[in-house]
C-alpha cells in the first residue's frame, strides 16, 4: 500500500483553493432545484487546468478520499460514476443512480437514438449526411441541431423506446427536449453511462466516438485539460447550463483500459468556471488511479 503520509503529501499538493467554498451537500438532488424557464446555454472562458509534474499513482483503494476532497471544496449536488468498459467494474460512484439537469449531456441520449433509427451516411437535410448532423450536434453543441433530430427520430417518446431497447433502463432519465437546454431533463450518471457503453459496442461506434470532443484537442474541450496527462485521452460531451456543468464519455487509462464515465453537478449558486475546474481536477485524479503499492 502506498505510504499514508507519502498520500496525504500527494493530495496536498492537488488541493486547489476555492473562495467561498461551501461544505458538500451529500443529500443534494435535482428535487432542491428552482427550474427556471431561462434555460439558456452560458459560453464560459476556462482556464486550463495548471500545468503538474508527474504524481505517484493513487491506490485506487484511496481514490473515493481524492475525488470526495473536490466534492468538499465546491459542494452542491454531484452525481458520478466511472465503469471499465472491458469489465462493468465500478471504478467509482456517487449518487450515480439519482437524477440530475445533465444540460447538454442530453445530446448523448439524442445522438444514440438517431443512431439506432437511421443510416449515418443517408442524406439528413440538403446536402448533409446523418454522420455530419450528428457530429455538429456533439462537437460543437448545437443546441438546434439536437433538437432536429428528436424530432425526426420521432419525439421523445419513441427515442425513450429505442434507448430502452439498447438496454438503457427508461426510469433513469426524461426528455424534454433533445438538446439540453430544458431544465426539465432529467438523467441520472448510470443511464448516461448505459448510453455510451452501448454506443461503444454498436455498429455505428465510429460515428459516435468521432462526434465527442477531445480534452485540449477539439470542440468544446478545446481549451480544456490542456498540458495535463489527460490531453488527448478523454473524449466526451460537455454540457452547460446556469449552475449546472456536466461532462460524460470515455477516459483512455493506462491501467484499466477504456473507463467509462459521467460527472454532473447541479450547484445553483457556485460559478460554472469553478465546476468546470473541479470537473477537471477529478479526471486527472481518476487517470491517477491505479494499483497499490505492495
């Protein structure tokens, strides 16, 4: 096992300092939430995470005292849960079976049904292929776009049906609409990781995967986890509403293979920069995780 003091020296050096950082708030649920009609998407300037030189790796054992020392620092509600793709084996989990406004996250639920009822490479409007559609949709977050395609795909009813039948378990979430911007969505961090592991396994995988952004590479993870050991191996969705940021996909491990993995946070009064940075801060410690020291 890795020596405790050596731990505790490791996580000192990853604490970040929040002003006005609140006690977590490990009861908070998406029921706490005032909805608001706005629901407007909020384009916010991140800051890339600080450049760190390289860390002993974290007994995956201490991993639960890691991520729950960001939980501390920001408070609100989260829900997380990483999985190995190879095995289903939890990696990590907290509140992954209560809902939250997963914000843009919606989008992996949209995409995948679109998937499921049409061909990728048929023409979807004018000149644009279903494969071109759908990587607008996740790249870039285009809320119209997402919500276009709900509506061909049927409405939200028959996308619940065809999620339900990939094996996602309709009860974890709600549309309301297909891109997010709804504060009436509602899905828990299982059902989005449910999502993408199937997504993973389909036959249109390539499409899907080539839609998702990559930290520090493109879309909107452009700006995000750059110079850090995550850079180029996360690929996920963002999602990004007023007091909620979420990020769902994949996560390249050198020890467990592909994770799969969703972080939302619903926090109505903290500053989305600072979510986004704790967000960011969990994935390095996550990509940290690996076996005990013997």
């Amino acid at each position: 096992m890795i020596k405790k003091q050596h731990f505790i020296t490791w996580l000192s050096i990853l604490s970040f300092a929040s002003a006005g950082a609140v006690s977590a708030q490990t009861n908070a649920s998406i029921l706490e939430f005032n909805p608001s009609s706005e629901g407007q998407s909020i384009p916010i300037p991140v800051t890339p995470p600080e450049t760190r030189s390289v860390a002993p790796n974290i007994c995956t054992p201490e991993l639960n005292a890691s991520i729950q020392q960001v939980i501390d620092a920001y408070g609100g509600g989260w829900g997380i849960l990483v999985q190995s793709l190879e095995t289903g084996e939890t990696i990590y989990h907290y509140n992954a079976d209560r809902g939250f406004i997963p914000a843009s996250n919606t989008k992996i639920l949209t995409t995948a049904a679109a998937l499921q009822r049409m061909d990728p490479n048929a023409t979807f409007s004018g000149s644009t292929s279903l494969r071109e559609w759908i990587n607008v949709t996740n790249l870039r977050s285009n809320n119209y776009y997402a919500d276009t395609l709900l509506r061909r795909v049927g409405g939200s009813a028959t996308a619940k049906q065809i999620l339900a039948q990939m094996g996602v378990n309709p009860s974890a979430f709600h549309f309301a609409d297909g891109s997010g911007l709804s504060r009436n969505n509602v899905a828990t961090p299982r059902a989005i990781v449910e999502t993408l592991r199937v997504m993973y396994n389909d036959r249109h995988r390539d499409v899907f995967l080539a839609s998702l952004p990559t930290a520090g590479v493109s879309g909107t993870l452009t700006n995000r986890m750059r110079q850090t050991p995550v850079q180029g191996i996360v690929r996920a969705k963002t999602g990004t509403l007023r007091g909620v940021r979420a990020l769902s996909g994949y996560l390249d491990h050198r020890e467990h293979g592909t994770l799969i993995f969703s972080i939302m946070a619903n926090h109505p009064t903290n500053v989305g920069t600072n979510l986004v940075g704790a967000i960011d801060q969990m994935l390095i410690r996550i990509n940290m995780a690996g076996p005990c020291d013997s």
